[in-house]
C-alpha cells in the first residue's frame, strides 16, 4: 500500500509563505527555501518594529515639545514638571499637536506654567 501524504495541507502551507512573499525582490520572491527565511524574518521584523514605532513617535513628541517650550523662554524638563504641578493632564501627543498645528493654544498652556 502506498505512503498516504497530505498534499493538499503541505501545498497550502507553501502556497501561503510564498503569497507573503510576494513583492520581495530576486529569489525571495519565487524559490521556496529562501522565500520562507525571508519571510520568517520580515515577521520577525514587523513584530519588534510595532514595539520600537511607540518609542521612535514619543521621542518625536518631546522634541516638538521641546522646541515648542523653548519658543516661549522654558526648556521641556520645567515645562513637564510645571504641568503636573498645575495639576493639567495633557499626554506628550496632544501636545506636540499643539506645539505644532496650534501655537496659539501651546503658547497659552505655557503661560499657565510659567
């Protein structure tokens, strides 16, 4: 009798790493063993990134911030602390959007600190 294989599985399973593929340039994109190391890694890529895109848009925020801050005589240390004192929860996004789109607004919380 012969060797029972589930084709139809194993197809998917390549059918599926090789769509992810799909786009890379040279061999990654057409040859099974190194369009699935590619693959593998582009994964690998795409998970820790997720985590290092929130570190990379806070550093972005605080340097809006700080530039918005030292427009108005205050570096951003004594703007952030000047904040909690005055008890006003704004998060570093919010503000580097009024830093940036919103002077007018940016330039009144500063003088609530001061």
């Amino acid at each position: 009798m012969p060797r029972s294989v589930n084709h139809v599985a194993s197809r998917a399973r390549r059918k599926k790493i090789m769509r992810l593929a799909k786009g890379y340039y040279g061999r990654r994109k057409n040859v099974w063993t190194v369009a699935k190391n590619a693959v593998e890694k582009g994964l690998l890529y795409a998970y820790r990134d997720r985590k290092v895109k929130k570190r990379e848009f806070r550093a972005l925020w605080i340097q809006r911030i700080n530039a918005g801050a030292r427009e108005h005589g205050v570096s951003y240390s004594q703007l952030m602390g000047g904040l909690k004192k005055a008890n006003i929860d704004l998060n570093r996004k919010v503000l580097a959007d009024l830093a940036l789109n919103h002077p007018a607004a940016f330039a009144g919380i500063v003088a609530k600190v001061k």
